[in-house]
C-alpha cells in the first residue's frame, strides 16, 4: 500500500513603511508596521484518502500605533 504524508512549516516576515496610516489628508500619522506569519501544511495521500490541511496565523505589529496591533489566522482543508 503507498503511502506519503508531509508536515511542512514556513514563516514569512515582513516590514513596511506607511507614511499615512490612517488616509487623513490634513492630519498624516506615519508608522512603520512589522507583520509575521508562521504557517504549517498536512499534507496526507493514500490510495483511499487525499487530504491537505494548511492554516497561518498572522501577527501585526504597529511601533508607534500599537492600537492598530491584529492577529488572524485563516485555515483550510482540501
């Protein structure tokens, strides 16, 4: 009987500059915002079963504007 099954991590990080994070034409608030998103695949096919789970959580990280800070995660199954 064949069998393969993966588990496969990755991260992506980013930086960015915004220099009017809020749109506002007469009052511009600038910002750097530092974004990290780790993530991880299952994948799991036998001559039965074809299955993908993959899913990330990202973390959003303002340095001056720390009530903009967010999490997410978003998950799928195929």
């Amino acid at each position: 009987m064949a069998a393969e099954f993966k588990v496969i991590p990755s991260v992506a990080l980013k930086g960015e500059y915004n220099d009017n994070v809020f749109f506002d034409e007469d009052d511009e608030e600038s910002d750097y915002i530092g974004t990290v998103t780790p993530g991880l695949e299952i994948i799991n096919r036998t001559e039965r079963l074809d299955l993908n789970l993959n899913g990330h959580y990202r973390i959003i990280r303002y340095s001056d504007q720390g009530d903009l800070d967010a999490e997410d995660y978003d998950g799928h199954v195929r």
